[in-house]
C-alpha cells in the first residue's frame, strides 16, 4: 500500500480518528472505533490507541461513561478540526473509511418494527392501533375502533401477531382498486 508511511505518522492516524468520529457522529465505544478505523486503514493498535488518548487530552474528543461502559464523542473543537483537515486523508482512504462507517451505520437501523396499543377515549371508547415502521419510517397504520377492553386487547395481540399478514391483505386490497 502507497500509504503506509502516513499510517504510521501520528498526525495522520488522529486526523484520521477524527474524521471517522465525524461521519460515524454518535458516541462510540473504544472497541467501536477502534475496528472501524483498523478495518480500513492498516494502523498499529498501539499506535491508534495512543493518538485516541492524546486527542482526549486536548479536548477534540470527549469521554464519558454510559451503562457501564466508557464511550467517545467529538466535542465541538473536535469537529471543526476535523473538517480542517480532512482533505490530507488519501482519497482511497476516506472512501474505504466512510464505506465502513455507512455499513456500520445501517446494520443499527431497525428493519423492521411494528407497534399495537389500546387507547381509551374520552368517550369510553376502546381504540387499537397498529403501526408498522420500516427503517425507521412509518410504512402502515390502521387504527379500529371496538366494542369493549376485552376485545381491544385480544385485537391488539391478533395485530401483533400478524401484522404481515394484515398488511399485506389490506394493501392488496387497496391495490386492486387502482389502476
């Protein structure tokens, strides 16, 4: 590799630190940073390790503690260094570097996620809701009124268990209507 003798320059490895922090831009744990810049970027552990530590001493990236597990985040000077020098990263680097944190990134949205809930209305009524969320965003919501809270919430777990089935029967349905 081409690169080699900026990976072992410590200038280059905290720049580098620094912009995968940036694009990754939520905290992460040591073990996070550390395999998404080792995988990507031939760096000596221990030479990563150290510059992570010396940008923690000079304030670019913060380290706090969250269950029970001590994490980083770019502060604001963190950032803004960052974005100064960014450009001295090879091309082929940031690439590969943004690649892994983008499928990172991915594999923590939620694919699929579907909620039921039993609302009472002011006026006594029992409503039950199903949403199915796909990446995050909302994909169906069906909302039925019912008689009474017995059957609202066996209606909830039928809903719960098969949503699917309910989507895929509703929007067929739908569907055949429009031309």
């Amino acid at each position: 590799m081409p690169y080699n003798s900026l990976l072992k320059d410590q200038f280059y490895i905290k720049i580098i630190i620094l912009y995968v922090m940036r694009e990754y831009a939520l905290s992460l744990t040591n073990q996070k940073i550390t395999d998404l810049v080792l995988e990507e970027a031939e760096i000596d552990y221990f030479d990563f390790q150290k510059c992570l530590y010396d940008l923690t001493k000079i304030s670019l990236i913060k380290v706090f503690k969250e269950d029970n597990e001590y994490k980083y985040l770019l502060t604001e000077k963190g950032i803004e260094f960052s974005g100064y020098f960014e450009k001295r990263i090879p091309y082929i680097i940031r690439k590969k570097l943004s690649f892994s944190v983008s499928k990172q990134l991915r594999a923590l949205e939620p694919k699929t996620c579907v909620e039921s809930d039993v609302v009472v209305s002011h006026k006594g009524e029992f409503n039950v809701y199903l949403k199915i969320f796909e990446k995050g965003d909302l994909l169906f919501e069906l909302n039925i009124n019912v008689g009474d809270r017995e059957l609202a919430f066996k209606t909830k777990e039928y809903f719960l268990e098969n949503a699917q089935k309910i989507y895929s029967e509703t929007t067929t349905g739908v569907m055949k209507g429009v031309k």
